[in-house]
C-alpha cells in the first residue's frame, strides 16, 4: 500500500477521544449483557430494546475500530453520523 499522507494531529485527537469513548461502550455493554442475561432468565425471552441498543453499540464499536486502526477515514459518531443497523 502506497499511502503517502501523513495523518493530522487532529486525527490523533480523534484517535484519543475514540479510544476513550470505546472504552465506555465497552463497559455499557457489560452492564446490558448483565441486564439481558437475568431478563432472559426471568422472562425466558431477551429485552428487544436491550437487542436494538446492543446491535447499535456493536456497530458504533466497529466502526471505532476501523477508525483507529486506520481502515476507514469515516469519523464515527458523534462527529460523523450513528451507525445504521
């Protein structure tokens, strides 16, 4: 690959700010699963918002990643736009 831009310091702030809000949606994430597993439990059925909000942060996760390890130039959300699921 031939790729001769040198990233920005505005991309390494966004790197940054990315990596700390991953951080976040991980930790949402573990609180959901927990909340889904004794739904599941009590109810034998998962919460369907708790399956949107999950999909969503999944989605969102990915394209944090794609952002930072340089496969994609699509800011995620909240500069760019909430990922469609």
């Amino acid at each position: 690959m031939e790729n001769s831009r040198k990233p920005s310091l505005a991309r390494l702030a966004y790197m940054i700010l990315f990596l700390i809000i991953g951080r976040f949606v991980s930790v949402i994430v573990f609180f959901a699963a927990i909340f889904q597993f004794v739904y599941t439990w009590i109810y034998h059925q998962p919460n369907a918002q708790v399956l949107e909000l999950t999909a969503a942060l999944s989605e969102f996760a990915k394209e944090i990643i794609q952002f930072i390890a340089f496969n994609t130039e699509k800011i995620p959300w909240p500069i760019g736009e909430w990922p469609k699921t």
